[in-house]
C-alpha cells in the first residue's frame, strides 16, 4: 500500500484549479505531522493553511517552478494550485529543523493522494510570500507545499546516462528519471 501511495506521489505542478480543497482536508493533512518524527522531538515546524481564492493568487505570483524546464514558466490560469500549504520554523523553539520538513511535507503529500490530490513542494519564493500570508515575527517560511487535483501525468523513467533533469515530451507528460535499485544499494 504504501509503495502505491509513493508511485502516485509525483512532484505535481499543473492542476485543476476550479477544483477546491476544503479547509478541513488542509487541517487533516497538517494534523499527520503531529504523528512524525522530529529531531529532539523538538518540533519546530508550524503550518499555515491558504485557500481562499484571491489569497491563492497572491501567494501562487511569489512562486518560481520547474527550474529544468527552461521554456515553461508555470501553470497558466486553469491550472493554478487550489491550496497551499505554508511550512514556517518557529525560531523560538529551535532554529535548526534538521530533516523534520522533509519528513513532515512526504506526510502530507502521501496524504493528499490518499484524498486524491497532489502537490509539489517549492523552496523557490520570494521574500514577499512571508507579508502575503502574515508569517509572524520570530517564525521563517522554510517551504511551500502546492496542491490541488492534479491535472498532470507524470511517469517514472530510469536515468539514461546520467541524465536526472525531469522533462516534458510532446504531448506534455512529465518525465522524472529516478536511479535503479541497483545504483542505490553499495555492495
């Protein structure tokens, strides 16, 4: 079960945007961390949930995306992320969140799916996102998690000759090579 919730867990970049994400799907997602490890247990690591329509906009026009593909310069309206999800470290308990917000947003992102939804997570944003969506004093945006119902096919593919940049083909599928089993495990 888990392996099918990791295969259909593909970095997600275009999506139905008329498609909402209900508030309580949001606090359901961010309510899987509590369940996470966390380095010292310190749990450093706060949320903040955007949905609404125009908040989504703001918060979408800080964001950069897709850096490999060089000739796309991000969903166009239509297919715009529906939510976010906005990961910030609570200076005050402890600057350093180790590998916490890595573990914390595969959670909710194996969540979304299970829900029928998808994201990608974007550490590529402007200084203004942290104004746009109030991030109090103290606290540093870390990452942003997208999502909504994707409107994407995304497929696994070897890498060929080192090759690990992801891509699109003509019909717009998005390609990510991913290393074998066989290049992963040191005998």
């Amino acid at each position: 079960m888990i392996k099918e919730l990791l295969l259909k867990n593909r970095s997600y970049r275009r999506f139905h945007q008329n498609e909402r994400i209900d508030e309580q799907v949001l606090f359901d997602l961010v309510g899987l961390v509590r369940f996470c490890a966390s380095g010292r247990n310190a749990q450093t690591l706060k949320y903040i949930i955007v949905n609404d329509i125009d908040k989504c906009e703001e918060v979408f026009r800080t964001l950069s995306w897709a850096g490999y593909i060089s000739d796309w310069a991000g969903p166009c309206e239509g297919e715009k992320p529906s939510a976010y999800i906005i990961q910030v470290n609570d200076d005050s308990l402890g600057k350093n969140y180790f590998c916490d917000d890595g573990i914390t947003a595969q959670s909710m992102l194996l969540g979304a799916v299970e829900k029928g939804f998808g994201g990608c997570i974007l550490r590529a944003f402007t200084k203004e996102l942290g104004g746009i969506v109030n991030v109090p004093e103290g606290m540093r945006v870390v990452q942003v998690i997208a999502l909504g119902k994707p409107k994407e096919e995304v497929v696994i593919d070897d890498i060929k000759d080192g090759d690990f940049k992801y891509w699109r083909d003509d019909n717009g599928v998005h390609h990510v090579p991913k290393r074998t089993l066989e290049e992963l495990i040191i005998k």
